[in-house]
C-alpha cells in the first residue's frame, strides 16, 4: 500500500524572537552605563547615551524613557517610565530601570520584553550581575525560537553560561498552551543548545493533567539529540493492537542510530535497529535490521492467509526477521566507486505481512529509493539479491567489478529441498568497456564491452562464461538526415566444471562457444519551426512592484523577495516548496513555442544461432534472432517563458521615493510541455514465418504505441502510454496516470492499467487486468485536511486498497487517523505529532 501524503500545512505564524539570556542580560548592563547624572532630563539624556557609547565594546545603544537621572554621585543611574535601549535590532523594554556601576548590577522592574536576535526574554522583575553574567527572573519566559518552546516559572535563575534553572514551571511549544498542551513541573534547569531537565512534570490537555513522570529530558538546542521520539499505534485484523516506540541515539555528528521497539498483540514484540552514517561527503550508509519471535506459525497451507496460500509455500518457522542495507562509498581513491546492497529476509511473507509503519517495507523501499537510487525487490518476489560492486571510469572507458548472491525463499523452511537449489550466484563478475570514440582518427567510431562471470549454483551447471561485443559503426550525415550503421560480432565462451540440471541432451563439453554476428541502421532527422506568443516582459518599476504587493496582500519586502530569484535551481536550493510555487506561478510570461518534429527508422538484424545445448545462467544466454524495421515519429513542444527579477543588495540604501534600489534583470527559462511519440514495428521474421500458420496467423506489425507526455507547469501532468493492434482494432494496453496540484486546495492523483493481450505465436499465454488507481487530497481549512486511496480490480470486480485519512493540525499539534481496507486486513492507525518535543 502506498501511504497517502496529508496536504502540506499551511504555515505556521512566525514566532516571536527568542532571547539568548546571557547576551540579553550583557545589553541591559551595557544600555544602564548609559545612565549618568545631569542636571536636567534632556541633558541627563545626552549624558547617558554617550556614557553608554563609550562604555560598549559594540555598536552604540540609545535610550528612551520618560525620566532618567543618576544618584549618589553617578554611582546609579535610573531610567523610568517607558524604558527603551536599542541597539540594532536588539530592543531592550522596562517600566523601570536601575544600574549599580560598583557592584554592575542591573535590576529591571515592570513588563520587562527583551528582544535578541532570534530570542525573546520577558519577565514582570529581572535582576542580572553583569560582569558573572548571572541573575534571576520573577514570573519569567524565555522562549527558544529554533525549537519554538516556551520556558515559564515563577523564579528563574541564570547561572554561568547559557544554564538555566527554575521552580513551578511549565513547557510548551503552543502560543496558547490553554488551548492545546503543556508540561507542567515542581522545578527544571535549561541550558540553551543542550537539554532540559524536569522534576515530577504533567503532561496537560486544555489545562487538564494526563499523563504524569517523574522524571523527563527535552532537547533546547538545534542539532540532532538522542532521545525517544513519538510513537506510532494502531490496530489491524492481522496483528492486532500495535505500538512502536522509536529510541534516536545520536551517536556523532557523522552517524546515529534508531532503535524500534514494536508490540503487536498478537503476534510479540517486534525489535528494529537503524543506523546511518556518512563520514564524508563521498560516503553514506543506511543499514536497518528487524527481528520477531512470532507468536503466529503457519505450517500447513490450511493455516496460512488466504492471501498467500496460492504460492504453494508454507511459513512454519517462528523466528522472522529482514536484514536490509545500501552503501555508497569508494575504495582508497574517490575515483573507485563502490557500493553494496543487502536485501535478506526469513521467509516469503515476511514483506507481505509487514508493509506499513516505519520499519515496513513501503517506506523502507521508498528511503532507499531516495538516498541511493537504486530499488529492492518488490514484496511479492521469491528471489532476493545482496551485491557488491566496484567501478571506475576513465574518458575511454570504465571497469566494473560485482559479486552477487541470490535468496530464493522457496527453498527456505523446509518449503523445497534446498540441496535442490537452483539460484545462479555471480562469484564473481567483471566487466570492461571502451566508450564510442573515432578509430583511428577515422569516419569509423568503434565501442566495445567485454565481461566475464563465474556462476555457481547448489544445484545445476557451473562454470565460467566470457563475453566480448566490439561494434564498428559509420555516421553519415546527408544534409538534415542523419544515417549510422554498426556492425556487430558477440563471441561468447563457456568454460563448464560440470552439466547437472541441463534441460538440453547431456553432454561432457568442458568449453564451448557461440558465434552471433549483429547488425542495425539508424536514420533519424528533426524539423522544427518556433511560434511567436508575445513580446517580451517590460521592466517592471518599484511602483509597480509596490502596487502588486498590496493588491495581493503582500509586504513590499516579500514582494521583492519572489522577485529577487535568479532561476529555478536558486528555488529549489534557497526557498521551501510553497515559496518556490508561489514565485513561478507569479513571474513572466510565455513569448514562444517551439515545435520540433522528429521521424525515426531503423533496422536490427541478428541471425537465429541454436542456443539449446548452451548452458543457461541468465537470459544472456538465450539471445533470440531478430529482422526488425522500427519506425517512430515524434512530436515536441518546447516553451520559452521570459521573466524579469530585481537584483538587489539588502544592505543598501533606500532611494528618494523611500523603496528599495534595484537592477531589473530579463531571465529566459526553457520546458518541454508536450511530447508525443507513435512507434511500430514490423517483424520480417514473423512475415514469413511457416510454423503453425493455421493455428497462430502471421501478425508481422505490432501494436502501435502512443506516448504522450504534458507537463506544462506544477500544476497537472500527463503520463500516457497506449497500444492499439492492427489486427483487431482494439486497444491491447493502456497506461494512464493524471495528476494534479491547485495551492491551498490539494491534489488529486488518477491511474488506470488496462492489458487485454491476445495468445500469439510469440506469446502463448493471453493476459487481461484492468485495475484502477485514485487518489484525493483535499485542504478543507486553515486546520483541517483530508483524503483517500482507492485501487480497484475492474476484470474481478474486487476493491484492492481503500485508504481513508484526516489530519487536524493545530499551531503546536497535529493528529492524523488512517483507515485501510484490504481484502486481507483492516487497519486503522492513529499519529499524533507534539510541535517542538522529542521525549
């Protein structure tokens, strides 16, 4: 099942700034040093900023209040009534303000609010001692930006360094913990890009205690921190109630691992380990391991699922586990390339049974996908490969050396007997290859690969196989039309240790060879002509800019923001996704369309060789003649979007008109929206053919493929394969996906596989599916979103997967129900995610 992806949340509304206390506190001291005594208030003014200028070892602070005056011969210095120093962006506000120079204490009475940087420090009475950068806060905040969590007590001290501790305190992530959650304790300590401790807390609901600790640790800092992070829970018919609790262990800034403790009532506790490394940038590792003591055994096929007793197999054994891995790396020189996969599993329903969850096989697949690039196998296959490869590339050509070994789980727990195993194990590969290039200065270009693998097996014909294809080729170019023939010879060479299990007539051949020479023509050409849309964009003006911003409800500097972007790659590296839609939907205009057209035609040819005495490790063994003439047209659009951005140093100086000074800039970007490719093939072989005329008739055509492609924005795209046959006017297969994407609405997701194949000479089985995909994300509101995945068998008339969703999202919390309906299993799951907290 693919998990359905809740809409992305609208943003949250940006914190107040956060108050790094200890710097705060340096600011309060250095903003009171203004404060020396004159004889009047605006003189007393003038005293203390310069006072306060000198003083600082930064820019210089000012201050604003009602009153300020000095006492005991300038030994203290008081500012009253609507207390300001600022410094930047650095804002310092008190009803009252008091500095003892003896002692550098400074004591702050009244709605004290200090802003510093990203922090904020508030406070109804603050006192600090400057120098120790140590103090006290009555009935304080401190609020920490990054992690957006609010510290709250009735008495806080701050001791040396960035160290916090404090008594009848709460925590919270939320602007209005009374209308969400909090943590409430007897006493805490903090310290800032480090932890907080706290002693008896509750976890409050609406103000309402729940759930009680005596003890917990939060992290207050930007890096990553070991700890236990949220759960996962829900219920199926299959295993019952599941919770999954994951444990973080950052064990270094270049590694951490996860471990997963899973409770399935069921079925027992399920124990997972996660690790990943990357100890430079040239290497990177994810290695994840499970392992069950099931409490389920399913011996014979009468106790099996009904959903897997058609494999034939049985699943006796108890202990289950899935190890799995992918490395990127390389060898002494970063040059040589490396990388290793594991993929090894207990049994042939361990991936079925297991799908969904954080150490399922669905989002596993879909990590590796990601970080390496390369797939497993899917969850229904027998056969699983571990592997190892080594590979380097020089500007002729490359080396590739691997070693693979096959799991086939039906002969795993006592299913097939295993001394019976037919799986082909690479002990090892190598292969070289020398890149197309000229010969010899020449019109000819040459290419050529070369490989050799050793092939062992349990059970069947072992040896060693060597291949060699070297192909010549000859590029004509006859005006517009380009034209290359190759030629081709593959010499393969057997060395055999042994025939066992050979389908062929038996025989003692210790070497043996095969011959296949090879042929093809291409000729291929492109017409195009480009359509004018509009003129070019004029330069857009400050005025102008400033206009569209206020129709759209925009800042000016937001406005200049999305236009400051210099082409797609500086979206994608620098502004978030919404941001990124936001400014592509809103810039330029499309000024022309180019329309190319390319036909293709070309001839393979390879003569029929009997194969049937050759030992057989893979399909390359069993290469098929061919006498093909393949032809394709292919129609593409191309649009040129022209767009102006204002570059602009943020530093720099308003104008005359007060706006910002900028550079308009013309930018041109370039999408293919439209591809369309029709393709057939006509198989001279199949012409003339004179086996079983009467019984299968001669279809020499193929089917006639369509492939279209749009994508002319973010918005939709097309993906469309369809084949249509000659021979019964009947589409034979179809692909189609549709999707869609409308901001702050959702998305929508739509597919349809259709395979309606006749039996033919060269395909002997008909095969027919028609199944049916859907999927719907909608943004109801602010705080609500919904959605769901149907699939569906149209021949069986059956409901493959019915997926059910809804996620509340709130300033400081989310949760998200699912509900999965399967004809093998009902599940329903519950996710709830606390803002800001890993405990």
């Amino acid at each position: 099942m693919t998990e359905p992806h809740p809409p992305r949340r609208p943003k949250r509304p940006e914190a107040p700034p956060l108050a790094a206390l200890g710097a705060l506190a340096l600011v309060v001291a250095l903003l009171a040093l203004l404060a020396c005594p004159a004889p009047s208030a605006r003189a007393e003014g003038d005293m203390l900023a310069d006072q306060l200028e000198t003083e600082s070892k930064n820019q210089p602070w000012q201050i604003k209040a009602d009153n300020l005056a000095a006492q005991h011969d300038t030994e203290v210095l008081q500012a009253d009534g609507n207390v300001v120093l600022t410094q930047g962006p650095n804002i310092l506000k008190a009803d009252h303000a008091t500095y003892y120079r003896a002692t550098g204490w400074v004591h702050l009475v009244g709605n004290v609010d200090i802003d510093w940087s990203m922090d904020r420090l508030r406070a109804e009475e603050a006192e600090f001692d400057l120098r120790n950068k140590v103090g006290w806060l009555k009935n304080g905040e401190i609020f920490v930006a990054e992690q957006h969590l609010y510290f709250q007590g009735e008495h806080i001290e701050k001791h040396e360094g960035d160290h916090y501790s404090f008594k009848k305190a709460r925590v919270t992530a939320c602007d209005d913990p009374g209308e969400a959650w909090s943590i409430a304790m007897d006493e805490g300590e903090i310290t800032l890009e480090g932890y907080a401790w706290l002693w008896n807390p509750r976890l409050l609901v609406r103000d309402v205690p729940t759930v009680y600790s005596p003890m917990a640790i939060l992290p207050v800092k930007g890096k990553r921190q070991s700890g236990l992070l949220l759960p996962e829970w829900g219920t199926s018919s299959r295993n019952g109630f599941t919770f999954n609790q994951p444990i973080y262990w950052a064990i270094s800034d270049e590694a951490d691992a996860t471990f997963y403790e899973t409770w399935m009532s069921d079925r027992g506790l399920m124990q997972g380990l996660e690790f990943r490394h990357t100890p430079n940038t040239g290497t990177k590792g994810l290695w994840r391991i499970d392992y069950l003591n099931d409490a389920i055994r399913e011996p014979t096929r009468a106790d099996e699922d009904s959903q897997f007793q058609r494999d034939g197999l049985v699943r006796p054994n108890a202990d289950r586990y899935w190890v799995r891995g992918k490395l990127d790396t390389h060898l002494l020189d970063p040059n040589w390339k490396a990388k290793l996969d594991i993929d090894w599993v207990s049994d042939q329903n361990y991936l079925r049974e297991f799908k969904i969850g954080k150490t399922g096989f669905a989002k596993n697949r879909q990590e590796f996908l990601e970080e390496f690039s390369r797939n497993i196998a899917n969850a229904d296959a027998l056969e699983r490969e571990s592997a190892a490869m080594l590979s380097r590339s020089w500007d002729a050509g490359g080396v590739v050396a691997k070693t693979a070994w096959t799991q086939n789980l039906s002969y795993r727990n006592g299913n097939k007997d295993k001394d019976e195993d037919p799986s082909v194990q690479t002990l090892p590969e190598l292969h070289a290859y020398l890149w197309k290039d000229r010969l010899f200065s020449g019109p000819l270009e040459f290419e050529a690969g070369t490989g050799a693998t050793h092939f062992w097996r349990q059970y069947g014909t072992q040896g060693t196989r060597v291949d060699m294809y070297p192909k010549v080729s000859l590029p004509v170019r006859a005006g517009n039309v380009s034209v290359i023939p190759t030629l081709g010879l593959r010499e393969t060479a057997y060395f055999i240790s042994g025939y066992e299990n050979h389908p062929a007539d038996s025989h003692d051949d210790s070497f043996t060879t095969r011959t296949m020479p090879t042929m093809n023509v291409m000729a291929f050409t492109e017409y195009f002509k480009v359509f004018t849309l509009a003129p070019s964009p004029e330069p857009p003006t400050m005025d102008a800019l400033a206009a569209e911003a206020d129709r759209q409800d925009e800042t000016l500097d937001d406005r200049l923001r999305d236009s400051s972007l210099l082409s797609d790659e500086f979206l994608s590296s620098n502004l978030s996704d919404d941001d990124q839609f936001r400014a592509v939907r809103d810039k330029g205009r499309w000024t022309k369309i180019r329309h190319a057209v390319q036909p293709r035609l070309e001839y393979d040819w390879a003569p029929y060789v009997s194969q049937s005495t050759k030992p057989f490790f893979d399909e390359l063994d069993r290469l098929s003649a061919r006498n093909e003439i393949s032809y394709s047209l292919s129609n593409i659009l191309d649009r040129k979007r022209e767009r102006y951005i204002i570059t602009r140093d943020p530093e720099a100086p308003l104008g005359e008109d007060g706006l910002p000074q900028g550079t308009p800039l013309l930018l041109a970007d370039y999408r293919e929206f439209l591809r369309l490719n029709l393709k057939q093939t006509f198989d001279l072989r199949e012409a003339t053919r004179t086996e079983k005329v009467e019984e299968y008739p001669r279809r020499p055509f193929s089917d006639v493929k369509a492939e279209l492609l749009v994508s002319p924005g973010q918005w939709v795209s097309l993906v469309n394969s369809s084949y249509w046959s000659p021979y019964t006017s009947d589409i034979t297969r179809h692909e189609h996906l549709l999707r869609g994407y409308w901001e702050d609405v959702g998305r929508a997701e739509f597919g349809l596989d259709f395979l309606n194949t006749p039996e033919t000479y060269q395909s002997r089985t008909r095969r027919k599916i028609r199944q049916l995909r859907f999927g719907l994300d909608i943004i109801a509101s602010r705080r609500w979103s919904a959605g769901f995945v149907y699939r569906a068998d149209l021949d069986d008339n059956t409901d493959l997967e019915q997926t059910y969703y809804a996620t509340y999202t709130h300033q400081c919390w989310d949760v998200t129900v699912y509900y999965t309906h399967t004809p093998f299993e009902d599940r329903f799951e519950a996710r709830v995610q606390l803002m800001g907290l890993t405990f």
